[in-house]
C-alpha cells in the first residue's frame, strides 16, 4: 500500500492512498471512512486507478486511520511513502545535470 502526496496546482496538495484493494478493502468504503474523519473531499481516483484521492496533505494522519480501522488487514509495515513532487522540481534537476556536464568537458 502506499501514500503520496502530490501538489496539485500552486499551495493545494492532494493525498493519493493506493493499494487498498489488495487487502480486500473497497475504495469507495475507504473513501467514506476518510472523508468524514477529515471533514473533506475524498473520492476513488479517476487519474490513477486502484487509488483514492483526499484533499490536502494528509499523508501522516491516513497512515495513522489505515493502522486503526484496518488493522486485521494491513500491517504498517506494509504502507509505504512515495515521494511525490511538482514538474518543476524535475525541470529543475535536468538543468543542473546538464551543467555539470558542460563544465567537465
């Protein structure tokens, strides 16, 4: 199972839970039990199958929820963290590659 948090457009992240069906969970029941404990938007993902998206940055309390309210189906160390970040960061890194490379030759 994994959890990743992706910036979505300026300051919004979002929350992307995955996994959660090769334990027998069902996305929309996972969806439910998330939205009302954090008072906001949580629907199975249409961008990435298999996953559920919450609004906002999350990523520590889900951990937390998963470990209480699926704890006969998931083990913690069964969830991992995927690093998520903006295409910006990636342009970002190229660009100092390639300078490197050019100051070596």
């Amino acid at each position: 199972m994994t959890v990743e948090l992706v910036e979505r457009t300026k300051r919004k992240r979002a929350t992307y839970v995955g996994g959660l069906e090769q334990f027998g969970i069902k996305l929309a029941d996972a969806a439910k039990i998330f939205r009302h404990k954090f008072a906001t938007g949580c629907n199975p993902a249409k961008d990435r199958p298999g996953s559920v998206v919450i609004q906002g940055d999350v990523k520590f309390e889900v951990v937390d929820l998963i470990k209480s309210e699926f704890k006969s189906k998931i083990k913690p160390s069964q969830i991992k963290f995927v690093e998520g970040g903006s295409k910006a960061d990636a342009d970002d890194d190229d660009d100092d590659d390639d300078d490197d490379d050019d100051s070596d030759e």
